[in-house]
C-alpha cells in the first residue's frame, strides 16, 4: 500500500482472500486481518493486484480488471482484458496527475490504460 501526499495519511493495506480483496486504513487504526473495514468482491480470482495511493486495481483470472478508488467503491469500474495474453505484472503510477495502469507481458511488450 502506498499514500499520495495530497490525501489524508490514510495508506490502505490490501489482503487477498479468495476473491475477496479486504482492505485495512493503517492510519486510522490498528486493524489485523482478518478485519476490515471496506471489501472489494470479485466475480473471478485476482491474478494480479496492485495499489498506488488508494487507487486499487486487480486483473482476475476470467479476464477482468477492476479499477476502485478504495474511498469511493461505488464508482469502481471494470473493463475486459484479453485471456490471450499472458501477463507477468501490473502496476499502477501517476503520470501528469493522471492514474495510469502499466501491464507487462510475458513477449516483453507494456500496455498502458
């Protein structure tokens, strides 16, 4: 978990159960898992998830990414990523103030969202 400097000193921490991705402020309080206090429910199992400030996004098994603010998971969107590639990591960064989501792949190519 990572925490931006212009949001409040709340830095999530994310745990994978299942498909559950349960999630923890540590700057509010002390909160060991299995605790939480929000939780995402995915339709797949994440292959891969990835935070940068409390942007959270996860690739599932199935396919599909989601991407959630983790303080407004009403707005969480999901999009389809396509099962034939193979992709070895994702993260998330800023650039010019913007999320971006980096995905590396297995033919050594990076696709950008």
């Amino acid at each position: 978990s990572s925490n931006k400097k212009d949001c409040l000193n709340l830095a999530y921490v994310c745990v994978v159960v299942d498909r559950h991705l349960n999630l923890t402020p540590l700057g509010k309080f002390v909160m060991p898992p299995p605790l939480f206090e929000r939780q995402i429910v995915l339709d797949s199992y994440p292959a891969h998830v990835d935070m940068h400030g409390h942007i959270l996004a996860a690739l599932c098994l199935d396919g599909t990414l989601v991407v959630a603010d983790v303080l407004n998971l009403e707005a969480k969107k999901q999009l389809k990523f396509p099962l034939d590639i193979d992709v070895t990591k994702m993260t998330i960064f800023e650039l010019n103030k913007k999320q971006m989501i980096a995905v590396s792949t297995s033919e050594n190519e990076v696709l950008f969202f």
